[in-house]
C-alpha cells in the first residue's frame, strides 16, 4: 500500500486522473459529492492509490493500475474489489467498498473506490519508534490472529467458490513469476531458475486451500493506535490456495537478525515490543494447529517470488510508470536488493553452496 500523501488541488492535473470524468461518474455512480480534491499517496510499488476528499469533507480512497503498459492478469481492479466486498461482515476486517469503474472511457483504465480508514500505517521505522513496546507486542499478535481468521473464512459461504482454482496453488505461482520475470527481467540472474526449480521438486504436501492474500505484511495493514488491525489493504495479488505461503511472506518481511536489513518491515520489527519471527510462527502454528516443519520451504517461496515481483517494479520505475512521486526509489539499491532476496531464498532451501 501506498501512504505518503502529494498535495494536489482540484484544479491541477494529477498522472493517474483524469478529474472531470472521474469526478462525474463518482457523483453519477456513488454517494460521493462534487468537487473533488485528488492526493496520491506516494511510495507505492504497484498501483496507484489516492485519496479522494468530496463537497462535504469525507475521505475515500481510489486505487487504479500503474501507467502504461501492464503485464498480463496483473493489477485486476475488479478482482480486488470482489474480494473486499465478499469479507465485509467476516471476522477480516476490511475497508467498505464505494464503486467499481469498469468503463476505460472514464479513466482509461479500470479504478475502484472505497471508504477511507482512520489509523497508522508502520511502514518505517519512524512510525515504529512512535509506537510503545506494549502497543508493538499486541500488534504482533493482532497481525497472527487477522492472518488467522482470513485463514478461516468459509470460500463458499462469502461467494469466493470460484475466485480462483484451489489446487496447485505453488505450481501455478511458479509458472506465473516464473514468466513475469521473463517478461520484466532487466539483467540475467541465473540463480532465479535454480531456486525455481529446486522449490518445484520440493512442493510439500499442500495444505487445504484457504484465501491467500499474497502481501500479508504490517506495512499492509492500517492499524489502530491501540495496535489491533483496522483493515487488511492490498488484496492485489490474493487468490486461493496454500496458507502457509501466507505465513512465509509475513515471515519474510519480518526482523531476521542474522540478515542485515535496510529498512522497512525487517528493520521495524526489530524494535522492542515486536515478536521474534519465531514466535510469529509459533502463535500461527498454536492458533490454527498446524505443523511449522515446512516452513523455511514456504519462507524461501516468499523471498523468490518476491525477488520476481521485484523486477517488475524496478522496470516500471525505470519505464516512469507509477508517476510522479514526493518518495524517491533508490533504483540501485532496490536493484541490488532483488539478488539478496533470491540468495535468502537458496539459503533456506540450502542451495548456497550450489
């Protein structure tokens, strides 16, 4: 999610937005009154996402695809859309869902609205630092426990029976990085196809298919100051399938102290108050009655895959296609991170020394 905030009257023109025909098919389509004043909120490494202030001074928040060209079935407005509306009244909590703009003649590409959520996004160690050791602790339980109702949710009884096959989910996620790097790549690294291949001979025996949300991290949450979780945002790359792919992404972007981290969730959940990785996973394993035995293999899934998503937002940034933005990427240092996380990935499978 993307949560710095760029001033923008209703009046000049934002990348992303085009405000006369948004602002009439919001008024046309939804409660939301004109004029409008659009703000993007920086920092985002995929799509774009903007507050939207009406007449009356309520806040919502349109998320729309990045600028120019886009890789196959990425950033699915509508997709992302479905899902939310389906959790609303489970124990998931989510943002309320406004409208959905399938119309490209308005915005020239697919955009949805929703209502605005009051709370704190610990998306740095600043925001960390805010935060006393007490509220960081229950924060890390609230994350397992939110992790664990999603987990939980009937498919069929919130209408989500055919959001996606519920088999084979790791073979289909290998198959789709797998070619969106391909796709996206900007140098060659070969150790890309050694981990692919390696976590396609070792699958564990899958777990019964739940809804994967794909980007489970603290930085994806908006959280209360109380440290429980207001709503669990960016649902772009959810699907159904292997639970504990969920648990190794959360654990992939927590503190490890035997890797070095230069920012973001690894360096804020180091602060006191916050669990170990460990006990991360213990509380998830407890909670749900699950085995951790395979879980570095769904670790090193997570750091793969991560590397491959990574790629893609490294081109976007290089082809200017997430806009204008107050946050600056450092492009070489996010460049030289995509290797570390593949070699993170071959540590865990044991494949350094190969």
């Amino acid at each position: 999610m993307t949560h710095l905030l760029t001033e923008q009257d209703n009046m000049t023109p934002i990348e992303g937005i085009d405000i006369p025909k948004v602002t009439a098919w919001l008024a046309q389509h939804t409660e939301i009154n004109a004029p409008l004043q659009f703000r993007l909120i920086a920092g985002g490494r995929s799509n774009m996402t903007f507050t939207v202030s009406d007449a009356v001074g309520r806040r919502f928040v349109l998320r729309r695809p990045p600028l120019g060209h886009l890789l196959p079935s990425a950033h699915d407005m509508a997709r992302e859309h479905r899902l939310m509306a389906s959790l609303a009244g489970t124990a998931v909590p989510v943002p309320e869902m406004v409208g959905l703009c399938q119309d490209t003649t308005v915005n020239g590409r697919d955009f949805y609205v929703m209502r605005f959520l009051d709370g704190v996004v610990v998306r740095d160690i600043d925001a960390g630092r805010s935060l006393t050791e007490a509220v960081r602790a229950q924060m890390s339980h609230a994350l397992i426990d939110t992790l664990c109702a999603l987990h939980r949710v009937d498919i069929d009884a919130v209408g989500l029976g055919n959001f996606a096959k519920r088999e084979g989910y790791i073979e289909r996620q290998l198959k789709r990085w797998s070619g969106q790097w391909e796709q996206s790549k900007t140098r060659d690294l070969p150790l890309i196809d050694v981990v692919r291949n390696a976590l396609g001979e070792r699958m564990p025996t899958p777990s019964k298919a739940t809804i994967a949300h794909g980007d489970y991290r603290l930085s994806n949450c908006m959280m209360n100051l109380d440290g429980s979780v207001a709503g669990v945002l960016d649902w772009e790359l959810c699907t159904l399938g292997e639970p504990m792919a969920d648990l190794g992404g959360l654990l992939g972007y927590w503190h490890d102290p035997q890797t070095p981290s230069e920012g973001g969730d690894p360096l804020t959940t180091g602060l006191p108050g916050f669990l170990s990785a460990d006990e991360m996973a213990g509380l998830y394993a407890q909670a749900m009655g699950v085995s951790l035995q395979t879980v570095d293999y769904y670790r090193a899934f997570a750091q793969w895959r991560l590397a491959c998503i990574g790629e893609g937002v490294y081109a976007r940034y290089l082809g200017g296609q997430q806009g204008s933005q107050d946050e600056q990427l450092d492009l070489d240092k996010y460049k030289a991170s995509i290797p570390r996380r593949v070699e993170a990935a071959a540590r865990l499978l044991g494949l350094a020394a190969k």
